[in-house]
C-alpha cells in the first residue's frame, strides 16, 4: 500500500512523455502534499538552483517533485545536503510518447539523446544505492497508467 504523510518527499523521475505531470497531480490531490514541477522552476542550466529553491519553500514539510532534474537530485543528493526521498517514482515512456511530447511543447526531439540521458543517470545511480546506506524507502518502476491504478487502489483518493 502506497502512503504518504506531512513529512514524505516524493521524486517522480522519467523521460518527457512518461507521465510526471500527471502522477504529480494526482499523489499531489490524495495527498495533499504541494507538487513542483522543475520545469516550471528551472531556466537554462540552473537545475541545482532549483532543487535548493525547493527545499528552501519546503522547509521540513513534504512535497512532491516531478521532472527530468530528479535525476540530479538523486546523484547529487550527498554532496547539495539534499534529503534521501522517502519515494522515488521512475516512469517509461516508449519512444512515441517521447516525440508526441516534445512536438507538444515545439521542442526538437532527439529521442536517442533523451535515452542515453536516461539511462547514463539510471547506472550511476543503481551503482550509488548499492554502495550506500541510505536509500529511498520506496522505489517504483512502471509507466503512468501502471502507477496511478497503484495510488488508486491504495485508497489515497479517499483522503482529499
């Protein structure tokens, strides 16, 4: 069963077009807790600037993050004294939906690159968490349809 309290930090990570908005905003009504999107946050190459923005909004409450840059809060979690998140929610998204996404937002897409982003970030931090201590209570893999029948059927909706 799938639970969040005041205190949970949530990380939902994945490629453009795998859901993060959408898994964001639903765990974000069932469970009260504020969602940041960090493409809304971040501008150029100040991604770190952000993940600091948000944990300074934060304080010691719980929120919700969802975006590409969940990947660097991951890697550089130690080294930016960020908090290990409670969850950490990596969706899959199959090639189409990488395009149908980009060409959504006028993006040029380069699905290879967008993958061996993906996957560069995805080894480093297998290799990580298996050498440290301090891991994610809760790690979860599947597409955005996979994860919202699990919020669903975990009775989160009941909540609101």
């Amino acid at each position: 069963m799938l639970s969040l309290h005041q205190e949970s930090v949530v990380v939902i990570i994945g490629p453009p077009g795998s859901g993060k908005s959408k898994v964001g905003n639903l765990l974000a009504e069932s469970s009260g807790l504020p969602l940041y999107s960090t493409e809304e946050l971040t501008a150029g190459n100040k991604a770190l600037t952000a993940l600091k923005a948000i944990m300074h909004l934060c304080g010691d409450e719980g929120f919700i993050m969802e975006g590409m840059i969940g990947y660097r809060w991951l890697r550089k979690q130690k080294e930016m004294e960020l908090p290990c998140p409670d969850i950490v929610i990596q969706l899959e998204a199959s090639d189409q939906e990488i395009e149908d996404a980009m060409a959504s937002r006028d993006k040029h897409c380069n699905t290879k690159l967008i993958r061996k982003f993906c996957a560069a970030h995805e080894k480093v931090l297998e290799d990580f968490y298996l050498l440290d201590e301090e891991r994610p209570k809760v790690w979860i893999n599947g597409n955005s349809t996979q994860v919202a029948h699990l919020i669903r059927d975990s009775g989160m909706e009941d909540r609101s």
